[in-house]
C-alpha cells in the first residue's frame, strides 16, 4: 500500500512490486488507498448518501454463516448463476456510460463504489477476485471459474493479474449499509469506446461474509474543476485585462509528481485560440492536489507565479488560474 497523503503533496501513487506471491492490500484504516493489476483502490465512506446517490447494480445475497464465502456478476439474465439478488433494483446490465469519470494527476478513470455489510463484532472482509468485463451485448450469462472468462470474453481487468491478489475491508469504518466502503479506480482505456461492463467478485475466502450482501454501485460524480489561460501579460500586471491576448495551443499540465516536467502518465491538456484551458471531473478533497504547470512557455518573463497545490471541494470550479508572460516588442 502506497503511504497516505498529506496536504504537502500532490497525489502519488506508487506501483506494488511484480510478484507471485500472494498479495494483500489492506484497506482497514480511514483514508487507506493503493494499487493492484493496475486498478486503484481506496477505503472511502461516501457522503452523503440515500436516493440519488448511489445507483446499485450488483447485490451479492450470500449466507450469513461465519465461512460464507460470496460471489456473483451483474446482468439483466435471469435465472443468476451464484448468490445474486434477483431483484432488477440490484442487480442489472450496467451500460459504460452510467459509469462516472473521474481524473487524476496520473489519467483519467471510471468510478465503482463498494458498499460491504459485516457484523461490528466481526468486521474484517476479504475481496478476493474482482474481474471487470467490457461486451457489445446486454443480458450476459455463463461465467467459466476454470477459465475466468465471462461468455467466452477474457476480462479486462482481473485482480488477480500477475498473483494471488487482494483487499482487506473494515465494515467499522463506515456509517452504515448503504455508505460505501472502498472506491474502485479502474484506468479509462479499459473500457475504450462503450458497450456494456459486468463486474464480476468473490469476498470471503480468508475474512468471510457473515452479515448478508455486498454491494456494487456507481454514484452520483462528485469532482471539481480548473481553468484559466496563458496570455500575455502587457502591463506586467500579473493579472489578465481586457484586451490582454492568449497564447493558443500551449501545454497545460497536471504535475502530478511536482518535478516541473510532463511525464509520460500525466494529464495535460492544450490552450485554445484565446489561450484558455480547463481540467475537468478532477477528483476532490484532501487525498488529491493539483500542481497545474505549463510545460511549452511563451519566451520572456513569465510574471504569474506558479499556483500553489489546489485542493477541490465537490461541485468546485477553480478559475482564474492564469499563467501570465511578458516580452519586450522589438525595436523598430
């Protein structure tokens, strides 16, 4: 597990070793977060909550006995093929575009919230195999354990890729059923261009289920956003006037690990023909802060500093984030 952040740091997250050996990653501390098989998990109690915010799509009924484990997909099919909720309320096609984006320093990612249910006394949760399948089709049926494929389709993120995966849940860190539990980061491109995603897990195999469903669902987006230009800066005012010109097509970037420089995995975006730029769906509160840099500056003096960290509140535009450059005209 990466280290927790602080507001002195934009957000890093650091890569597990490649191993065979099994991995846990233990998500039993407020404000836990790191990364397996390229997906980002974080325990994180979502608030608030009620009608609105969350929209389930996988309930997994298992039993209540203390060696319970749980497992099931979604999909609109019926009959189901594990311990699924049969109601169409809980467990149901999910179409890719029901599925929030949301972006960080290091790309762009859709959004799962798992909501787990665990008895106090008891409240540790392993979730053991999480598979993410992406289909042309609604209704899909026919998941394959020996294969791990999901009507013949191979998953396009599996927990368990390179090892023997992961994740430690605590029940007690949550204000109840139906706050969530951990949020599920999984890289963009795995889902491409659409279609249908089925979420496909297994808890309980070393902390059993013993207090009835987990959970699958998305939320209502909860991000902020950044804007501001690059122009020219006539009166060395550090401040854009009317009148003041933009420099188009110039490289605005997240620095997500504060070095000055655009790194391959970094998000950036470019100016436009006024020289405005904007970062949209950026993740909020204090896990994740934006260092905001141009990388291709104008030549001269630039007469902006560079803004300091930026942290998002739900519902933020940051405007006004401007980066101000000034040169001498030629003597004629």
């Amino acid at each position: 597990m990466s280290e927790p952040l602080n507001r002195q740091t934009a957000l890093a997250l650091n890569r597990l070793d490649d191993r065979v050996v099994p991995t846990v990653l233990d998500l039993t501390t407020a404000g836990a977060h790191g990364e397996l098989a390229g997906g980002l998990f974080t325990q994180y109690d979502a608030q608030p909550t009620g009608t609105g915010q969350i929209d389930s799509f996988l309930r997994i009924q298992g039993r209540s006995a203390q060696t319970a484990t749980q497992t099931g997909f979604n999909t609109s099919a019926r009959p189901l093929q594990y311990q699924e909720n049969k109601s169409p309320q809980f467990t149901r096609d999910l179409h890719s575009s029901a599925v929030p984006a949301v972006t960080l320093p290091t790309g762009r990612f859709r959004e799962f919230l798992l909501d787990v249910n665990q008895k106090a006394s008891q409240p540790l949760l392993s979730l053991d195999e999480l598979k993410v399948f992406v289909a042309d089709a609604p209704g899909l049926t026919g998941y394959d354990p020996a294969t791990g494929k999901l009507a013949g389709l191979a998953p396009v993120f599996d927990l368990d890729a390179g090892g023997n995966n992961s994740v430690l849940l605590n029940y007690r860190l949550n204000h109840g059923s139906g706050s969530g539990d951990m949020l599920f980061r999984l890289p963009e491109a795995a889902i491409g261009g659409g279609g249908y995603v089925y979420v496909y897990s297994k808890f309980g195999e070393t902390h059993a289920g013993n207090a009835g469903f987990q959970e699958w669902a998305t939320r209502t987006s909860q991000t902020g956003a950044i804007a501001g230009s690059v122009f020219f800066d006539a009166d060395r005012s550090g401040v854009r006037d009317a009148g003041e010109v933009g420099f188009a097509d110039r490289t605005v970037y997240l620095d997500g690990n504060n070095n000055g420089f655009l790194d391959a995995d970094e998000v950036f975006t470019y100016t436009d023909a006024d020289g405005y730029y904007a970062f949209e769906q950026l993740a909020v509160g204090d896990d994740y802060g934006y260092s905001v840099r141009v990388s291709d500056k104008p030549a001269g003096e630039q007469t902006t500093a560079d803004p300091p960290l930026i942290f998002l509140a739900p519902g933020e535009l940051r405007d006004r984030v401007d980066f101000g450059f000034y040169y001498a005209p030629p003597e004629s």
